[in-house]
C-alpha cells in the first residue's frame, strides 16, 4: 500500500507489454499487513498497472490474525535495467571458459639464465583436480607437452570456494628475467579517480582467464614448462603467476579498448568498470564495452557481469552513491577476531586490517594504542584503550 512517492526516475521493463516499454520508478512506503512500513522501489505505469509492487509482493510474506503465513508466487519480471547486461548474447555459463585474442602472438621478456628447479610435493586432495584441469587446458590449446630444460614447480591453490587453481611457481624465473616499462595502474589513483565520478549506478565486467586468451610467440614458451606425473608441459598463452603478466594484459586489454573506442571506463588489469547516472546509461556503456571484448576474442562469464546497480564492489571496495565503502563482509570478520593475547596475535590484526586503512579516516590516530603495545621496549598490555 503505497503512501507517499519520494522520487521518480524512469527503467525499462520487458515481458509485461509484449515488448519493451519505459514505466516509472518510484519509492514508497509500503506495507503487507497496515501495520508494518517499509520503503521500497516499485514501478507503475497505465498499460500494466499489476506491475505495482510486483517484486515486493514476490520476496515478501505476512501472518495473518490466525497465525497463517502468506506467500505471493507472481511470474518473474526482467528489469532491463538490472538484468540486461549478463543476458546479453555471447556471454558464456561455463565455468572454465578461455578466449583467444585475435591479435599476433606476444613476444615477451625470456630470462637470461635457465631454471631449474625440484616440484614440491602435493597435497593429496589436490592431485586429481590438478591433473583434470591440466588436461581441460590441453584440450583447449593454453597448455601442450614440451621438451625444455626449464623447470618450475607445480604448485596448486586452494580458492575460497575451495575449488583447486593450478598455478605454477615463477619465483625462481622471476629473478633472472629482464624489467619491463610498463605498468598497471596505481589501485589507489584509481579508486580516486572513481570516487570524482559522483556516480549513481555501476557495472562491472570480469573477463574470464584473460591470461589464457593472450597467446604467447613459440620461442617464448620454453622457459615456463613444468612437469606433471612424469610429462614437461609449457604454457602457450600468458601463463599465471610470472611476473610480467600482469602488465602484459592490462596493455593487451587495454588496447582491445582503445581501437573499439570504447565508452568512458575505468580498468584494472581484467576488471573494467562503467558508471553513470542512470541505469540505462551504464546499460549503453556495458553493452559496447562487452561487444568490443568479444569481437576482440575474449570470453566472458555471465556470473562475472554485475549491474547495473546502485551498489557493487570494484577493486575489493564497495561503490555506493559515488563513495568507496569497505564491504559489510569485512567489516564483519574483522570484528568478530579475538582480541589479541600477546605482541605477535597484535601484529597479525594490524597486518590484516592495513589494506584497508586508505579507507578509514582519521586510522594513525585510531590503531596507534595497538602500535605501542608491539614496540619492543613495552611490555604487552591489552586495555580499553586497544579495545
């Protein structure tokens, strides 16, 4: 029951006209039962006035006076405006999916000494994911057997998800290959650069493995095989943790964007953002910047498109009415820690917690008790004060 409008802008609807139609946003104070108000944005407009509310009514449930809880189980609406952009055709649903940039084979810097070095042993868990994935990454071109007399170690990666990544250690490679100019950008200059934006809605695009879809020249492969149950494999395409992959990308994409002339946006190595005041703004933004990376031979992963929306995270930051945000995520493992119980435990939170203090004001002044106590002169002491 809507009592009073408190703005109004326009989305675009599809699925409720027959075709796609512009209808008013507005927020109102509603309520299932009289009693309860809340605020919430609903659409109306005279060709469909059921659409009033249709999403509330959707997520929402009430009790009646005998105890009886009420559901609405309403057909599902497409707001353009929200959804449009991970819909859109040629984006991909599999998990593992690896482009391949239409452009010549990169020559990269080759390490002016050969490496060699002994695998470290395996956790068992990992074995069997490994050796699935090695092979998916051999059917799909981005890995092939080599004879070399380089050699670094496998060594696997656990995701939060706690699916395995295979990721191989270039340490050792990294010390003897030569410098590069280039560079990505600085994260923090960026998220300056984004906050001068004022912006209402965000999107962001993810390419997929975008190290994968870069391929390398045949005499830069050698120096990044690794060996797997008894067979020497190289990687054909920009392989993962060597030290120049990073900027290597980031310019690749980068210039992919620069000949589609892509709209206004902001990149960091694959992640690419776009902005604006309006949902169909970003929509506009979204959809050329998509088209030109996909026209340009890389995949994208429909899970890894997000927006339009007025809230979403870029660069690990929560993006909200044109300010930067540290995610509720966050903020909720940071406090629920347990204080600590000695010098070390105290070095370990400020070590966990210094990402984020561009993002804190005034945090000199808020950690500095947690300093004293992990000086060597002082003696630990945990009081109200480090609390």
């Amino acid at each position: 029951m809507p009592s009073r409008h408190v703005g109004a802008e326009s989305v675009s609807i599809a699925g409720m006209t027959g075709g796609s139609q512009d209808f008013t946003l507005v927020e109102a104070d509603v309520s299932l039962t009289g009693k309860e108000w809340e605020k919430h944005p609903i659409v109306t407009g005279p060709e469909a006035p059921c659409i009033l509310g249709i999403d509330y009514l959707q997520s929402g449930h009430f009790k009646d006076p005998k105890g009886l809880r009420w559901a609405f189980g309403i057909a599902a609406v497409v707001t353009e405006g929200i959804r449009q952009l991970n819909t859109l055709p040629g984006l991909s649903k599999n998990p593992s999916a690896v482009g391949l940039l239409k452009v010549q084979e990169q020559r990269v810097p080759i390490a002016t000494s050969i490496v060699h070095c002994q695998q470290y042993r395996t956790t068992r868990n990992a074995v069997i994911p490994i050796h699935k994935m090695i092979q998916e990454l051999e059917s799909q071109g981005v890995v092939s057997k080599t004879h070399s007399p380089f050699k670094s170690p496998i060594w696997p990666l656990r995701k939060s998800e706690g699916e395995w990544r295979l990721t191989v250690d270039y340490r050792a490679l990294n010390e003897v290959t030569p410098p590069l100019s280039a560079a990505v950008p600085d994260m923090l200059e960026l998220q300056y650069e984004l906050e001068s934006k004022a912006a209402k809605w965000y999107a962001t695009i993810d390419i997929a493995n975008a190290f994968f879809s870069i391929p390398l020249a045949a005499e830069c492969r050698p120096q990044f095989a690794f060996t797997w149950r008894g067979v020497q494999y190289t990687w054909n395409r920009l392989p993962q943790r060597w030290k120049h992959s990073p900027t290597i990308c980031h310019g690749v994409i980068q210039t992919a964007l620069e000949k589609g002339e892509a709209p206004e946006h902001l990149q960091y190595i694959d992640d690419i953002i776009v902005w604006g005041n309006t949902a169909a703004e970003v929509i506009e933004k979204g959809k050329e910047i998509i088209q030109i990376l996909l026209e340009a031979g890389f995949a994208i992963k429909k899970s890894k498109v997000k927006g339009p929306a007025r809230e979403i995270q870029f660069l690990g930051v929560k993006w909200q009415d044109g300010r930067r945000q540290i995610p509720t995520d966050v903020i909720n493992k940071i406090t629920a820690m347990s204080s600590p119980t000695n010098k070390k435990e105290t070095q370990a939170f400020l070590g966990a917690i210094g990402f984020w203090r561009m993002h804190i004001a005034e945090y000199n002044q808020i950690v500095s008790p947690l300093y004293l106590v992990t000086r060597k002169k002082n003696d630990f002491h945990w009081g109200p004060e480090q609390q």
